[in-house]
C-alpha cells in the first residue's frame, strides 16, 4: 500500500520506517528537508496514486488544523486523510466537515508507543467511518506490534473516538506515574530501605503493579540511581488536563487523573505560593515554626502545637 506522512519527527520518521520494513510505500514531507522525500504538500500528492491515504502527523493544534485544510484543497474525492497527532477530540469533527465536503475521508487515529514503537510497535485507537478504517488496515497492521490485532488496534468508534479513546489512555498514563513517582520518592525518603533501584527492579515480574512504565523507571534507575541528572520539573501535553475536564463535564469522579495532572503544576513551583498559605495559616492557627523566605532557620512561636 502506498501512504503520503506528514510530519517526520521523533515518532513520524520512525513510523515511516517501521511501515516501510512492512513493505509499503511510503512518501514522508517535512518542513525539515534533510528529512524529507518531497519538497512540498503537492509533491508528496503527486506521488501517490488514486486513491490516496495520507498520515497527519504534526503537532496537535494549528499546525494540524491548518494541514488539513491545505491536504482539502490538494486531494480529490475518494482520497482518505489521518490525524495521528493528539488533536483534541472536538477538533476532529471539523477536520470530518472540511474533508467530507469534498469527498474525502477522515479517520483520527491515537498513537501510542513513543520513542519505542519502531522496535516493539505502536497501540492505535481509531475513530471514522468503517469503510475508511478498514481501508488503512494494512497500515495499521504494519505499525501495531506482533500478535492478536485486538490486543493493540481498536476501531474505537465514529470521528472523534479515537483521539477521546488515546485521551483517557494518557490521563490514566499520569496517574500510573504519578502512584510510581510517589512510591520512589518514600522508598528514596526512608531510611529502612538502602537499594531503592533494587527494590524498584524486584517489582518487575511477579508483582501486580508490573508494567512498562515500571521497566522504564528501572532502566532511568539503572542509569542514574538517585536520579540527579534531572530537575523535578514536568510539563503536560495537553490529554491530561483535557481527561480531567471531560471526568468534570460527565460527572465521573476521577480524583487520581486530577491529583496527577495537578502534581505537574506543582513541580513546576521552585517556591509555591499555596504552601506559602498553608505555613502562613499554620503559624497563625496554631503558632507552628515556619521558615523565613531568605533564612535557614526556623522561627519561634508559640500556642497548640497540634495539627
């Protein structure tokens, strides 16, 4: 099968190659030329025979929306167009109108797998019309891993189930690490426990809470075992504020994904305001020492001592 892919970056370029060891034709454009097969959006069309299926994946936004509209006026009917990116679910139905308008289809597709995939496969959550999924089939076929297709592809719905299915498979990624990152810190915290690394590893194989986030602590443990090469700043790509409000919207108690999202904030304050509040009120309750902005030491007061 022949496929146009936009977007030739850490994921993007791996992809194109893992398509290509499938033995498809694939024609990459990047704004990077260095990368890339085709000079330009046309002559990544050009290159593609009828009807063609061409992979968006750029970053979600903008430069998604504005792709699309430019692959409208470059394709014909019977043509079919992929966000892969982590659009925002309610982007893809305007993409579905743009598109459809001119006879072409649509399909958005979650990714997930990283920097990993190219080795080991990516999991895909597709939404669209069934006809337009099962056409990319091949494609699908090809970037998943080895083994049953259920295990690791899904046609999750219409337009837009897709991007919402790999939405909530990131909210639940925050919270998995946050649980991860909050047991590292006590076993690091306590002095019960002289091989954090160790200990971490032994939850490998056997334990309930195995996994592949686990396996990449333990291999970030191995290289750097108290983790002193990294600053304990986090930033948030978008999916887990976005799962956080759909949970509100629907009324769906969700208090792990929020707390994990809201971890990120905090990690981001070299001196937060909030705790500044909490030792304030603590010293004004109750008289408990707090620590002055520029001094080392505690200050006296006095009264309950409690809480």
């Amino acid at each position: 099968m022949e496929l146009g892919l936009i977007g030739l970056g850490r994921m993007g370029a791996n992809m194109r190659e893992r398509i290509r060891r499938a033995g498809h034709t694939v024609v990459g454009f990047d704004h990077h030329p260095e990368v890339s097969d085709v000079g330009s959006l046309q002559e990544l069309v050009d290159a593609l025979s009828t009807p063609r299926a061409v992979w968006v994946m750029v970053p979600a936004g903008d430069p998604t929306r504005t792709t699309v509209a430019e692959l409208a006026d470059l394709l014909q009917p019977g043509d079919v167009v992929v966000d892969g990116g982590n659009s925002r679910y309610t982007d893809d139905a305007e993409n579905d109108r743009i598109l459809r308008e001119r006879g072409i289809g649509y399909v958005d597709c979650g990714v997930s797998g990283g920097v990993w995939g190219l080795e080991v496969g990516y999991g895909l959550m597709a939404g669209g019309d069934t006809e337009h999924v099962e056409r990319l089939m091949p494609i699908f076929d090809a970037l998943r891993p080895d083994g049953p297709r259920d295990e690791s592809f899904v046609h999750a719905g219409p337009v837009g189930a897709g991007h919402y299915a790999k939405m909530v498979h990131n909210g639940i990624e925050y919270g998995l690490m946050q649980a991860y990152a909050e047991g590292y810190e006590l076993l690091h915290t306590a002095d019960v426990v002289t091989d954090v690394p160790g200990t971490v590893k032994a939850w490998s194989r056997g334990t309930v809470v195995r996994s592949w986030l686990l396996d990449l602590l333990v291999k970030a443990l191995e290289h750097d075992p108290g983790l002193t090469e990294l600053e304990g700043y986090v930033d948030d790509s978008g999916e887990g504020r976005w799962t956080v409000q759909e949970a509100i919207d629907h009324a769906v108690p969700a208090p792990a994904i929020t707390a994990a999202v809201f971890a990120r904030f905090a990690s981001r304050q070299s001196d937060s305001p909030a705790m500044k509040a909490v030792a304030a009120l603590r010293n004004e309750f109750g008289g408990h020492a707090v620590r002055a902005a520029e001094a080392a030491g505690p200050s006296s007061g006095t009264g309950d001592t409690r809480a």
